[in-house]
C-alpha cells in the first residue's frame, strides 16, 4: 500500500507540472522519488514504533539505515 501511495503521489505532482507546463529533468524526477521514499520510511518507522511501543532511532535521511533495511 505505501509502494501505492508513493507512486500516486509522483503521478500526481508530475502531472500537476506538466498541467502547469513545467518541462522534466532528470534530476526533477529523482527528486520527487527520494521524496516519496523518504515519506514511506518515515511512515513505515512510526508504524514499527508504534506497534512496539518505543520509538525507533533510524534516521531516513542516513544511508547505512537505508542500506540495512534493504537487506534485512
């Protein structure tokens, strides 16, 4: 679902550029990728944290996190 939400969003605001005539980038795009899976992280540590009861202390923004998460 969160998979879901993320692209949704990237749909949306690419659309909503391309409605107002704003060109892509490849950097654009990236951007709105990170972002989007900057907001699915976020959203899937508060879920952790809230079903274990304590916070977690994984930063989204730190690439060792990330790259432990994939992993696992």
């Amino acid at each position: 679902m969160a998979e879901f939400l993320a692209l949704r969003a990237v749909i949306l605001t690419l659309h909503a550029n391309a409605a107002q005539g704003k060109k892509y980038t490849p950097e654009m795009i990236e951007g709105l990728l990170a972002q989007a899976d900057e907001a699915k992280f976020r959203l899937a540590d508060q879920r952790l944290a809230d079903a274990l009861g304590a916070p977690l202390t994984l930063s989204v923004n730190d690439p060792e996190d990330r790259r432990e998460r994939k992993s696992a």
